[in-house]
C-alpha cells in the first residue's frame, strides 16, 4: 500500500505538463483466475529520464530537481 501511495504523491506532486496537473490511478483483475490487482498510475509529467529508470524502487534515491549541463 506504501508503494501506491508514494506514486500517487508523486504524480500529484511532479506530474505536471503544459496543461497542469492531471492524475489517473486504475486497478484491473489480472492472472489465470482473476487472483491479483494491477494498479496504474500517470500523470502528464515528464516521465523519468532514462538513467533514473533502474533505481526508482531504490530506498531514499532522488533525482535532482534542477540539473545544470
């Protein structure tokens, strides 16, 4: 339940495009017999960059917010 809710803050919280903020959050049954949920969640923000990808469920990893090239 913790991973859901940290999802949803963060979609509501960085998940803004060009026209605000727009947050979507779906469950659906899914397996051989309908066992398991599959919760969804998005948001119109710019996704997460690539090299990112791979430590999202890493504990206390953040991305900067303002990166300087």
């Amino acid at each position: 339940m913790q991973v859901l809710s940290n999802l949803i803050e963060n979609a509501v919280n960085y998940g803004r495009g060009p026209k605000g903020a727009y947050v979507t959050v779906s469950a659906e049954l899914y397996g051989e017999s309908s066992e398991a949920v599959r919760f969804s969640v998005a948001d119109l923000g710019a996704g997460i960059a690539s090299e990112h990808v791979q430590r999202v469920f890493e504990r206390f990893y953040r991305v900067d917010k303002f990166k300087i090239d």
